[in-house]
C-alpha cells in the first residue's frame, strides 16, 4: 500500500507542479507579473505539500489516502459535461430589424448635416436631448481628449480615410458567364483564401431578415435608402487582435489596433468578394462603416463564438478580440457544421467582469434584456460613445478585463475546455481568474510610451 501511495504521490507532485511552472513562465511571458508569482508560490507551496506526505510517517496515510480520493473525485466532476439552467436558445422568428440611423456613428455624424438632423429627430425625438450633448464633446484626433498624441492620431485616421476609399471595392461587376460549383469544395476554397490573406476563422450562413440592417444611416449620400436583402448567403471573416494592444485599454493603443485590424478584414472582405464575382454571382463585402448586415449576429449564428455580455462576438480561440466583416452573396452556400458549445454565455452570466470594470457604466449586471422582440446582450451605446468621445480612443477597457482575453498558448486552450465542461469549473476558473489577475483593473492616466510595441 506504502508503494502505491508514494508512486500516485509522485506523479501528482510531477504533475502539479508542472503545471504552476509552466503557468508561472507563461504568465511572465505575457507579462502578466502578478500571476506570475502567484503561479510560483503555488509551485513552491504544491511541492512542499506533496514531498511532506513523501516523506511523513505512516500515521499520516489516512489523511494522504482521503486527499488522493477527493482528488480523483475531483477530476472526473471536472471532465462532466453540466450546465442544468443552460439557455434554448433565442427565438429570432419575430426579431425586429435594425436601423442603422440608430447607431451612434450614425447619430454623431449627422450633426454635419442640419437637414438629416431634422428629418432623424422628427422619427427618434427621444434621442435629441442626448444627441445634442454628445455632439458638444471632441471629435476623434482633436487635441482635448485625453489619450489623444500628436504624433500617432494621424496614423489611425489615416487608416479610416482609407477605409472610407476602400468602398467602392466592395463591389463591382459580376462575371456575364455563370460557373457552376460545387458548394462544398467552394466553401473550402472560401475558407483557404480567406485564411491566406489573414484570417483566423470563417463561417457560413442563409440570410435572414434580422441579419440586415433595415435602412442606411452611416453615410449622407445614402442615408435613409433601405438596404439590398436580395442576397442569400453570408460568410462571416474573423480577424484577431493582438492581446497585447487590447490589454493596453483603454488607451489610444487600442485604436489604433483596432483601426489596423479593420484594415485588414476589409481588405480581406474585399478580395473574396471580387473573388465570387469571377464566377457570375453577385457578392459584395461589409466592412467598417460600410454594411448592410449587422455583423455580431452572423457570425454567432455561423457557430463562430458566442454572444458575450458586452453585446460582441466571444469567438472561440480569441474571445472578444477580433473584428469582423461580412460577405454576402446571391450564390446558395451551406451553413457551417454545428461545433460543440463552450457556455461561453453561461460564464458571462456569472462573471460581469466587463461590467464591473466598465469605465462609463454601459454595461448591465442584470440577464439578457429583451429588444427588437428577442433576448440578447447589449450596451448602453450612448453612454460607451460618450466616454469614447471624451478619451479619444474605442476605449476597449471591458475587453481588456475579459477572462477570455488571453493568447492562445497550451495553459489557456486548457482553461477554455475546462470551462467548456460544466458550471462548477466555471466557478473555479473565475476564482482563479480573479486571484491572478486581480478583479478591478486600474485604468492608466496616459497612453505608454510606445503606442504601436506590442
């Protein structure tokens, strides 16, 4: 029995100890300091624990026996799969479109066109009132807000000037002669292409109503004209962010990752677009400040991720870091298999992390709330635009606290199964989460020194 015991006590001292180590060096790899340590004093205090039952006295072997067992025990309740009040899903059957007019790029730029202004405020008065005082706050690049530098606002308005040039790419003229496909190979070769040129993850879905926005509202040119929902198919592109920038929130280096990231999935969107046109079929791309679909929803109900409680895609590897863009087309293309859920939701329903920490309090503690006739999360927009407003940067704070902003090295594609498996380990990982990386995160006073090191 003696024998058994310190053999089952080795490996889990080898084990355990593995494990703190290489959590204790990957952290310091990240640069996450605080969770480095912590990760150290574990591997320390988990070695001397085990080398003392090594090494203590026979009297010791029930205590040792009992520890083992609750281990075990331990471990198989870990890999159950149970999530007893997991949701059933949201009833989109009724959901109302929206309205791109409604959306505060929209709003915020309308205030450059008094006769827009009038004919907005004569449909939504509700939102005057608040409209009006946004639009006394500092524009993006001005000087007075406060994480605003002199030297590297100029980058990421140049890359939005771009963007804004960028948009007669999305479409173009469609090939006269028709080429018949086979839609598998197709999405396959979508897939490749789309991964090539950059990104991490593509999904494919049938439109439906709900996915389009109902009118335009982003441009003046043509503002108010309803949205092309003839096409059939969508494909969602995801681009990740880098975590390193993203941590750096809510400082003007989340700008500018982001704004180099939408550069990218457009570019992307771009190129597979004029991609299907060569084989006849209609197909335009929607990128930033250039959609008629609502990205957030394909790509969820693509099996991309997850709706997270800041109202954006929880993608699968990289959570909430990512952009997006949409392709759509008249070409019919089978939707993308099912994967596995990861109840990334259900670890948002107890986290409210993001919400905790959210500098302008846009973020609800409370469930789902319900809007346009469904159930999902979504943000308190004029008060997140407000604060963007006000730092001169997308803020990105909330993502910044996510637990699932994290690279994706071997100890944290181990923690995301782990979640995956049930709510106790959800629990668990949260504790952990928060004792490693502390619960509140401060938000720093002044961009650092250097805005594009990673």
């Amino acid at each position: 029995m003696t024998g058994i015991l310190t053999v089952i006590n080795w490996t889990i001292l080898i084990g355990t100890s593995l494990f703190f180590l290489i959590l204790s060096l990957s952290s310091f790899n990240e640069k996450e300091y605080r969770a480095a340590v912590i990760a150290l004093l574990a591997f320390i205090l988990n070695n001397l624990f085990w080398t003392w039952f090594l090494y203590a006295s026979y009297a010791l072997q029930t205590i040792n026996i009992l520890i083992i067992s609750g281990l075990g025990l331990f471990g198989l309740i870990s890999l159950m799969s149970f999530f007893p009040n997991k949701p059933t899903g949201r009833d989109l059957s009724n959901a109302d479109q929206y309205d791109e007019r409604d959306n505060m790029f929209a709003r915020n730029n309308i205030q450059h066109y008094p006769d827009l202004m009038e004919r907005y405020y004569a449909i939504r008065p509700e939102n005057e009132s608040t409209d009006r005082q946004l639009h006394q706050k500092p524009e993006f690049g001005e000087k007075e807000q406060i994480y605003h530098d002199a030297y590297t606002a100029p980058c990421y308005e140049a890359a939005f000037e771009y963007l804004e040039k960028s948009i007669p790419l999305s479409t173009g003229a469609v090939a006269k002669q028709k080429i018949s496909i086979d839609p598998i190979q197709f999405c396959k070769t979508i897939t490749d292409i789309s991964k090539f040129y950059g990104a991490c993850d593509v999904g494919f879905l049938q439109l439906r109503s709900h996915h389009f926005y109902s009118h335009k509202g982003r441009h003046a040119a043509n503002w108010g004209k309803k949205t092309d929902q003839t096409h059939k198919t969508a494909i969602a592109i995801v681009v990740p962010m880098r975590v390193e920038m993203i941590k750096k929130g809510p400082t003007s280096c989340v700008l500018q990752e982001s704004a180099q990231k939408y550069v990218e999935a457009a570019k992307i969107s771009n190129i597979l677009a004029t991609y299907i046109r060569q084989f006849g079929y209609r197909a335009r791309a929607h990128n930033d400040a250039n959609y008629d679909t609502l990205c957030v929803p394909i790509a969820v109900e693509a099996g991309l991720g997850e709706l997270g409680r800041m109202g954006i895609l929880m993608h699968r590897v990289h959570g909430p870091c990512v952009r997006l863009a949409i392709v759509t087309t008249d070409l019919e293309l089978p939707d993308s298999a099912c994967p596995k859920p990861l109840y990334m939701e259900e670890f948002c329903k107890m986290c409210k992390k993001c919400a905790d920490n959210c500098p302008s309090g846009s973020i609800t503690h409370d469930n789902e709330p319900y809007s346009r006739n469904f159930r999902h999360w979504s943000i308190h927009q004029e008060k997140c635009f407000s604060y963007w407003k006000t730092i001169g940067s997308d803020c990105g704070f909330c993502l910044s606290v996510c637990p699932y902003t994290k690279p994706d090295t071997l100890i944290h594609k181990f923690v995301r199964f782990y979640i995956s498996r049930n709510f106790l380990n959800q629990k668990i990982a949260l504790f952990m989460d928060d004792l490693l990386y502390g619960r509140h995160k401060k938000i720093a006073k002044t961009n650092p020194e250097n805005i594009f090191k990673t």
